[in-house]
C-alpha cells in the first residue's frame, strides 16, 4: 500500500471558511472526499501537511517511500499513471507549481523543513487532463465532472440493487443504488448525469432528482423534494425543498421549503425553514465574493453564486441570504431582511447586528446537535474550534475583546 501524504498549498487561504477547520484534501467534491479519491484511486494509506493547530486531529505518516500530491488536485486516470511512474527525486509540475513528487524519508524532512532538495528532477503536466480546486466557486462548477469520475470509480464491476418499480426512471443504466438504500414513489432522471445512491440513503416519496446526484451513506431526501443537479448530498446530511447545483459536505441538514442555489455547506450546518439563498443579482452581473486572504471582496467570474457556509453554522426560519453571502464557522444567523454579505466565525444575529458568539455556547449547541447523530465533539475539534475563535476576531469589528 502506498504513503500518500497530501499538502495544502497556498490555495488553502483561498477556500476558507471551509478550510478553517480541515485539510483541502478533506473537502467533498463529487461522491468523495479529494483524500477519499487518492487513497482508492492509489490504493494509499493517507496522511497530511497543513496546518499547525490542525494537525492533533490530521497527522502526518511519513515511511521510506512517499507520494507527496497537492491537496487541491484531484485524481485522474492519467495523472495516477504519471504519479506511480515517479521514480525517487521526481516531481510533477504545473506552472512551476508542484503537483506531485516522491521522496524517501531524508528527502521528505528536507522539504518540510524548507530545506533544499537534492538531484530533485521536475516534469511539467501542463497538458494532463485533471481537476484542481483553487476557489470556493470551484466546487460547485466542477462537480458535476467529480460526480461523473466518482461514479465509474465507485460503480465499476459492480451491480446495483434494484430499483423500484415505484419509480419513474429516465436513463437507468446511469442509476446506482447501494445495499441498504430506500428510494421508493420518486422520479430519478439520469439522462443529463448519473445519480448515486449511497449505502443505506433514502429517498422519500415524491422527490424529483435530475442527476448528476452523488447522495452518500445515510443521506436522505425528503418528500416532494426537487434536486437538480450537479448536487452532493454529503453523509448523513437531509435535503428538502428545492436544491440546486450544490454540496452539503457531510451531516448538514437543509431539511425543509426553500431554495439553495450554487451553494457550498460544511459540516454539522443547519438551514431553517423557508430559508432562501439568492444565487444571481437582479442585474445579472458579476459576483463578488470575500476573501479571506485579501480581506476584501473579489470578482469571481461567476454570475451564479450562493451561499458558503463554515462548519457549524446555523440560520433561523425564512433567513434570506444575499448573492455570494460567506459565512464563517460557529455563526448563528437570524431574523428579518438581508444579512450582510460577509459573517464572520462565531457570530450572533443578523441585519439588525450582531454580538459575539461565545466559544462555550457554540460547543453547547455542538454537542446536542452532535449527539442526535450519536457523536461526540471530541477535545481535538474543539481545540481547533477555539483557534478559529481566536483566528477570526479580527473580523468581529463590534468586539474588542477575544474572551472564549
């Protein structure tokens, strides 16, 4: 089994808040995680370089014999055949950024000390096909091809369960369904892409699907539900109301009425009922969106743009959010008009302003919504959790005090 370890480059800055709290290599696009894609793709143990504070929860393992691969890379069948032809002292690049190299274990010391790396001979890939994630918007406009990757990848030489004669079925052959899975009474159109249906996920009754759709283990869509796609319902996440073009990264709840356009949720988020996101100015012109390295809003070249949502934020019923709204880890977002476009970590409130969500509130309110899912929020993440507290009061301009 090969030692994969996959580092965060600069782009990390780029795709926070999502990135506050995990590796790049640990986001969702497509059916899996970008660490998920390596380690079944090289057959790979996984390991990571990021972050200091990070680091407790995503350890390194170093052997004799390591592929180091950017983290916002993700796999393709031609760049793997390029990575497991590296020979020792080799490197992939792309635009003088690395990609790949495979080192021994005094060679891995130097680069991680800043070290120089002897003999180290480069290859360029400027024209191997793969995916690499350098912005937020990234994630939504290249998931519909990380679904269709995900797909062969996850489906190839093996049968699916059958579907439902309950079922209205366009393009069955692009349909999957897992063991344990429940999709019953809904429409499933997989002409425009495949829809997965992972392991013991449910369909309810009534829901309209247009692939492509990647809904993982324990997901659920609820009745009457219309998903367009391409969508990825994240593990343990439930989706109701109208969703399109958008990723729930993994036990995210947006369970009722309302719509979620071009959108990117992390984990443990909430939306409530009746609440909406504004994925295209009434002008149709370009969007902006914050950056968190530039601290300030920046062009993206996109016309469709929704909301980004940090681990563990929540928004109370018939929240409104502006066109490229970012919103921070632990925020808690409510009452009437339109929030701002930036909300910073740990806040409280809304278009009528806000005060600072304390650390020990938003553990409180972690460990109940954690426990209906029979989990814990163990030391390391909340370590973590108090580094973004204390990472993010910059933002926090209406307090002058960091106190946990």
């Amino acid at each position: 089994m090969k030692n994969v370890i996959l580092f965060d480059s600069d782009t990390r800055e780029n795709l926070l808040p999502l990135t506050f709290t995990r590796p790049v290599a640990d986001l969702r696009i497509g059916i899996l995680t970008i660490s998920e894609k390596w380690a079944k793709r090289l057959d790979a143990k996984v390991s990571y370089i990021t972050q200091d504070y990070l680091t407790k929860k995503y350890p390194i393992n170093i052997s004799e014999d390591n592929f180091v691969i950017n983290g916002s890379v993700l796999p393709s069948d031609w760049l793997c055949r390029l990575i497991e032809q590296l020979e020792f002292n080799e490197a992939l690049l792309q635009k003088g950024e690395l990609i790949a190299a495979r080192l021994n274990e005094s060679q891995f010391e130097n680069l991680i000390n800043d070290e120089e790396i002897e003999e180290l001979q480069g290859f360029d890939v400027e024209e191997t096909p793969f995916i690499k994630i350098s912005n937020l918007w990234e994630l939504f406009t290249k998931n519909a091809q990380a679904i269709e990757e995900d797909f062969r990848l996850l489906t190839e030489d093996k049968s699916s369960q059958e579907i439902s004669h309950t079922n209205k079925v366009l393009g069955a052959e692009n349909v999957f369904i897992e063991e344990g899975a429940y999709v019953e009474c809904a429409i499933l159109n997989a002409k425009d892409g495949p829809i997965y249906i992972g392991k013991n996920a449910k369909v309810m009754e009534g829901a309209v699907i247009r692939g492509p759709l990647a809904l993982c283990e324990h997901a659920s869509i609820k009745m009457g539900a219309k998903i367009y796609g391409p969508t990825t319902v994240g593990p343990y996440s439930k989706v109701g109301g109208e969703v399109s073009n958008s990723i729930l990264t993994g036990y995210s709840n947006k369970g009722h009425d309302g719509y979620l356009g071009n959108s990117i949720l992390g984990s443990w988020c909430n939306i409530g009922a009746d609440s909406n996101t504004s994925n295209l100015k009434n002008n149709y012109s370009e969007i902006k969106l914050w950056n968190y390295n530039a601290e300030r809003f920046l062009p993206t070249g996109q016309q469709f743009c929704g909301l980004i949502m940090g681990d563990h934020s929540k928004c109370g019923i018939n929240t409104m959010f502006n066109t490229g709204t970012v919103v921070g880890v632990s925020a808690n977002v409510f009452g009437p008009g339109f929030p701002r476009n930036f909300i910073p970590s740990y806040s409280w409130g809304g278009s009528n302003g806000y005060s600072t969500y304390t650390v020990q509130k938003a553990f409180e309110t972690a460990e109940r919504v954690m426990a209906r899912r029979e989990k814990v929020l163990e030391e390391e993440d909340r370590l973590i959790l108090e580094h973004v507290f204390k990472q993010s009061a910059q933002y926090r301009r209406w307090d002058k005090t960091t106190s946990l």
